[in-house]
C-alpha cells in the first residue's frame, strides 16, 4: 500500500493567524516529503474559511519549492469552475515548476452552496457532465492544437502553453456515483473515494462500484484505487480528546454546508448543533472513532489491513479537521514511525 497525505489551509475562527497557518501546512507537507508519501492532495473550495483553496495549483506550485520527491495533486480540481484552456494550462505549469510531479485529480464538486456562487443556476446534479466533458479537452490541449464544440465550452483551434514534462500526466477522478465510476474506468483514470464518516461497507460498496465498471468495460484497466480518511494516531488520552472534539467541531460545520442549514458569515459556516446533524454528518464519538482511521498505532494499523485487503492501492492520510497544530503534528509523526513501516 502507497501513502499519500491532504492537507488544506484552515481556520476555524476569526482569531487564527492565516500566516502561521500557512507555515504548519508547509512543515506538514516536507514532514510527509521526507517520510516518502507519494502524494501531497490540495482541494479547491471557495469563500470558506474552514477551507481554504481557490486554486489547487497556486498552492502546489509553492508545496513545490519547499520539497523534493513527493508528487503534487489538484484533489481535486472542479470541472464547472473551469475554463479547459484555463485548466490544462495552469496544471501543466504546476508540472513544468515541480520538474514534472504534477498528479492531475479532476471532479464534479460537492456544495450547492459554492455552486450558486461560483456557476450560478448550475445544480451539483450536473456536475458530472462538466467532469466528463473536460477531462479529454484538457487532455487533448495538452498535446497539441485542438478545436471544440461541446456542450458546456466552445472554442476555436488552441492548445495548452505550457505543455506538461510528463509525457502522460497521471490523471486522478474523485469518484463516488455509479457513472463516475464507469466514466474514471473508460477513461483510464485513477480513482480516489472518500467515504465521509460512514462506516467501511461505504469504502466496500466503493470497490465494489470499480469492479463493475471494469466488468462493463471493453478496455483493460490498469489504474489505481485510493481511499481518503480523516486520519489521527495518538498514544495519549488527551491526544485524544482534542483529535475527538476537533472533529465533531468541523462536523457541525460541515454539515451546515451539507444540509444546505444555517449561515456562513464572513467564510465561517455556523455549525450544526449535532442533534440535528444527519446522514453523513453523524458525530457520535463512539462511530466517529470506530469508522475513521483514528487510534492507537495498532489499531490504525489494523484498520489499514482491511483496506489494503479490499484491494486499495493508496490510502490518503486526510490531516484537516481543524486540529491543533501541535497535536496534528504529533499524529503524523506517529504514522510515519509507527504506522508506515509495518506497510513497507
């Protein structure tokens, strides 16, 4: 099994220094580079503070001047906010920047809120159309002069300046409804899932979606399974707690954006009160602990064998929670000494 880490710059409130956030996230990310994680994974989401990522690839082209060997993933970036010239461009400058590390991860999006923000009109539903759309254009921009009368984006004969290093840039579709499946695997695309909070059935029913869009498939499909998890080792019980309530905390939260329930003010999203939080955004401590990669070193390491027996290739260490730095420092430090080897 590959490991592979993503981490998003935070704030959970106005009082958090955007500055010193910035520089935990850059100590995280060479923390994992030295460790050898294969990939480091930037999101894109917009007016969030509990997110913070307008753009994937201004955030790995400057992950990529303070590392060496890890690979530098959009994921993932979101098909209906971009233009395809826009997009194959700014990708392939991250690959140019890094000497060709660029891992291209695309996706339909996941708030209704950020969409009548960014798209207007444009519902999540037709995300995937988007997705489906741009993957080839861009694919296309990035070897030469292409011309395009689609659906969603016409253009006249252009192509991608610059072009990627990499002869074939691997491409990476977050994937969780059936067609998208069957979309990432005609495609020859590797596919990452995150199942929420929800317990490994989800993760199960994921492998199980694969397996029957390759089954459909008349094309061989060699690509990658990754599986992302919120992830937190510790040894303490006060590691503990703080890992427990930093989770529930962005819960509430998370699940304002969800439920399409209560405001965001000035990039802060109320949070939820956790009786009315359902679905995916359950916080029962006793589930939480039970369904996401958190423990002890051994019992993380328990949890990784299922996975790695369900036949995923990669798992992403998935930092943000809005934990204290300190304590999320620890976690990953736990991973790399106590977890990683028992993989290696």
């Amino acid at each position: 099994m590959k490991f592979h880490i993503a981490i998003n710059l935070e704030r959970m409130d106005p009082t958090e220094d955007i500055s010193a956030v910035n520089a935990h996230v850059i100590e995280m990310v060479k923390m994992a580079d030295d460790a050898g994680f294969e990939v480091v994974w930037a999101a894109e989401h917009h007016a969030l503070e509990m997110t913070i990522a307008p753009n994937p690839f201004q955030l790995l082209s400057h992950w990529a001047a303070h590392t060496k060997n890890i690979r530098l993933g959009s994921g993932v970036a979101n098909a209906t906010y971009w233009h395809p010239i826009n997009l194959a461009g700014e990708a392939a400058m991250v690959d140019v920047m890094s000497g060709g590390r660029l891992e291209f991860g695309l996706g339909s999006g996941a708030y209704q809120r950020e969409f009548d923000r960014m798209k207007p009109g444009v519902s999540t539903k037709e995300g995937h159309s988007y997705l489906a759309e741009a993957l080839p254009v861009v694919q296309a921009l990035w070897q030469g002069d292409v011309e395009h009368d689609g659906e969603h984006w016409q253009f006249p004969k252009s192509t991608s300046c610059p072009k990627p290093l990499q002869k074939q840039v691997p491409i990476w579709v977050a994937a969780r409804s059936p067609s998208t499946f069957d979309h990432a695997v005609e495609h020859g695309a590797n596919i990452m899932s995150w199942p929420l909070t929800m317990p490994f059935a989800e993760a199960e029913k994921y492998r199980g979606l694969l397996d029957e869009a390759i089954a459909k498939s008349d094309k061989p499909y060699a690509g990658q399974f990754a599986m992302m998890r919120h992830t937190s080792v510790w040894d303490d019980d006060a590691d503990k707690a703080a890992t427990m309530g930093a989770i529930r905390n962005v819960l509430g939260q998370f699940g304002n954006l969800m439920m399409k329930a209560g405001d965001v003010v000035n990039g802060f999203p109320d949070k939820i009160p956790f009786d009315e939080l359902e679905g995916n955004v359950r916080v029962e401590p006793a589930m939480l602990e039970e369904n996401l990669m958190f423990g002890t070193s051994e019992t993380v390491v328990g949890k990784l064998k299922e996975y790695e027996d369900l036949g995923v290739d990669a798992f992403i260490y998935y930092a943000s929670m809005g934990l204290d730095p300190a304590v999320q420092k620890r976690s990953l430090q736990l991973f790399i000494d106590r977890v990683m080897p028992e993989f290696s």
